[in-house]
C-alpha cells in the first residue's frame, strides 16, 4: 500500500471518528438546548432558540421533513418563552422521530434517543409531543415547530461529491475536507504520518 492510499484511509477513519463523537456529559455540566444542538449537529448559530429559525434562513437548508442530524427548532410559547432546539438522531417513521437534546425533562440534563411524535393535522411536523422524562412518556402537551434546520450550509446545494478513488462511493463534503486537510504534510506530520 501506498503512502497516498494508506494517507487518504487514515483520514477517512479520523473523519468518521469525529463525525460520530458526541461529547459526553461530565458530572456537573449545565448544557442548555442551543450550546448542546451546536456542539452535536453542526449548526453553528448562536443566540436563544426561538431566534434559530429565522437565523438559518440562507444560511442552512430548512424544511419540514425529519433528517438524521437535522435540528428540530420548536417556537417560542408562554411555557417555553425561550423556544427550544433538539437534533434528530434517528426517523422511526413518517410521524416519528427519535431526538437528542439538553435542558428539556430535567435542568441542564442530556437525554439521548427520546421519542417525538408529530401530531399536526396535516403531517407536516408543525406540532410534536415529545417524551418528558418525569411522567415517562408523551403526556398530553403539544408543542408548536418551525421545522427542521439541516447541518449541511445552503452554500452546499447543488454540490457534486467527487468519487472516492478505492470505494467508488461518493463522499460528502465535510469527508473531503477532512481529507484534503489531512493529507497536507504538516497534518501528517501532527498525527505521526510520515
């Protein structure tokens, strides 16, 4: 195997791995929804939640439709005056979504893989009921969402993923930066490629 070769796999597993990284929750940590959305989606914005919606406009790719990574961003409400953001970390079905978020069931707290059902009329995800920890379940408060802000910036459309030169996959964005960045020698170097 080549230097390249064994340069460019190196770099895919370190991009993988970092991609999948989810900052643990030490003891005593406060997250509040929008540090933790940030720090586990990707969507850099900043600023109370409720602020998220019109903030991504240009910026990230907005939709109504659930997505792996994407940040649910809930409106503002007399019980949430603040608003609230949560990442989707996994799309059960059309009408359900497992979440990952901060500061919902207890203050500060992390919950992982907690249920979200939309109960809009029309199935658009405009209004959820979401797992709240101290009754264990959905109970009956509905929440009002904006909709669903995706990682990938709005400057991405349209962008064609070159072919990787082994796997014949297409690569995304954030992986051929990775790499690009990785094999310039003086990361090559950092990591004690050489």
């Amino acid at each position: 195997m080549n230097f390249r070769v064994f340069a460019a796999r190196f770099a895919l597993v370190a991009a993988c791995a970092l991609m999948t990284a989810v900052p643990a929750q030490a003891k005593g940590t406060f997250w509040q929804c929008v540090t933790y959305a940030r720090e586990i989606s990707g969507v850099q914005i900043r600023g109370n939640a409720w602020t998220w919606w019109a903030q991504a406009a240009g910026r990230y790719e907005r939709g109504n439709a659930p997505q792996v990574g994407a940040v649910m961003s809930f409106q503002r409400t007399r019980k949430m005056p603040l608003g609230h953001v949560a990442t989707v970390s996994q799309v059960v079905g059309e009408r359900e979504v497992l979440l990952t978020h901060a500061n919902w069931s207890r203050p500060g707290r992390v919950e992982r893989d907690v249920r979200a059902i939309d109960v809009s009329a029309a199935g658009d995800w405009s209004k959820v009921r979401v797992w709240f920890g101290p009754i264990g379940g959905l109970g009956t408060s509905t929440y009002p969402v904006n909709g669903f802000i995706y990682a990938a910036p709005a400057s991405d459309r349209g962008w064609e993923a070159p072919l990787m030169a082994d796997a014949g996959v297409k690569a995304s964005p954030v992986l051929v930066a990775a790499l690009d960045a990785s094999l310039r020698p003086e990361n090559l170097l950092a990591v004690g490629v050489n």
